[in-house]
C-alpha cells in the first residue's frame, strides 16, 4: 500500500486484516519508500494513490513498478484521477483505477478483484452502498469513512484548519466543511478533538 496519508493507510489496512485470504505485507508514505521494501519483500499485488505531498507522480512509479516487476498487479486508488489520467493508468498496466470517494466496502471489493483476477470492474464514482464482504464488519467506526474523509481525518489529527485542509487536498473550503462534518457524524464525535482520537 503505497500513500502519503496514514489515516487512509490504517483505516484500509485494518479493513483488509479481517480478512484471511488478504495480508498487507507492508506500506509506504513515498514511491521511492515503496520501491525499497519492493526490493526487499516483493508482493502481488500494490495499492498506490496518484499524487504525493513530495510532488511525485503516482504515474511515475506505477511505469517503474511495472518495468521491474512486470508480473505485479498495480491498483490505483486516488482523489484526483480524471478520465485522462485514468486512461494514462490503464495504457501502463493497471488492473484498475478507483477513487478514493468510494465506501471502503467498494474500495475492498475492488482490492479483491485486482488481486483475484487481475482485473477490476468500472466502479469508478460509485455512490451506491458499501458493500458487505463476507468476513468484514461493518461497525468498526473507521470502516464506515470513505477514503476521501480519511484524508479528512488525517489533516484534522495534524491540527490542520479547514482552510488548510482545503488547500492540501486542491478543493473548496464548503467541501471539506462538509467532510468534516460528516466525518464528526460517522464517528459519534462531538467535536474535532474527539475525532482525532478515534482509532
């Protein structure tokens, strides 16, 4: 799991360990970080988002992972994709490209089809309903933010503003008053400082 927000990575690598046919062999904030343990402890399949805080394009290590490691399943999970950048994606070698504004329930069922069978379906902007795996509990206050109000969650632990937040993720401060309080919401938390000692 290749991101730069550890919110987004524990909440994810929580949701996956339930399940027994799925390990995370490790994680990364960086691609070059990514490449090194890939030096050293190989996997199937990578979750890596688009874009880093370091200004490195996902894009990028994703033709490097695919140079070195051609038999490597690669899995692109971003806020920021478009239609462009997803077709840049998949002319590399993804097995798909999915945003990060999907329940975790879809972001799982798009993890297990990349890494069964190496291909995954369009569910890019659903806002269906999560969906429920079988083995994966629902309740776990953390299992129920979108990746995107991870992000969220991320910035407010760090003491980040709105504003600031708005700025870091490239969208509108309404936008992310609105994450924040859904975000408050999902949690059962009362104000900001609860919500950044949920776990």
């Amino acid at each position: 799991m290749v991101d730069d927000h550890p919110a987004f990575r524990l909440g994810l690598s929580r949701l996956l360990e339930r399940n027994a046919d799925l390990e995370v062999v490790w994680s990364a904030a960086s691609v070059q970080q990514a490449l090194r343990n890939f030096e050293r402890s190989p996997v199937d399949l990578v979750i890596m988002d688009l874009q880093f805080g370091d200004g490195v394009n996902g894009l990028d290590g994703l033709k490097i992972l695919r140079k070195r490691w051609p038999d490597t399943r690669v899995l692109m999970v971003s806020a920021f994709a478009d239609q462009q950048t997803v077709a840049a994606a998949r002319a590399a070698g993804v097995a798909g490209a999915v945003s990060k504004e999907l329940p975790l329930g879809d972001l799982y069922s798009a993890i297990r089809q990349a890494a069964t069978r190496g291909k995954v379906r369009s569910i890019e902007g659903s806002r269906k309903a999560p969906l429920a795996p079988t083995g994966v509990v629902q309740s776990e206050r953390l299992s129920k933010l979108t990746g995107r109000e991870l992000e969220v969650l991320d910035e407010i632990r760090r003491g980040m503003t709105n504003r600031e937040i708005a700025l870091r993720l490239g969208v509108s401060t309404t936008t992310v008053n609105k994450h924040v309080h859904r975000v408050l919401a999902k949690l059962g938390a009362r104000n900001r400082t609860q919500a950044a000692i949920v776990r």
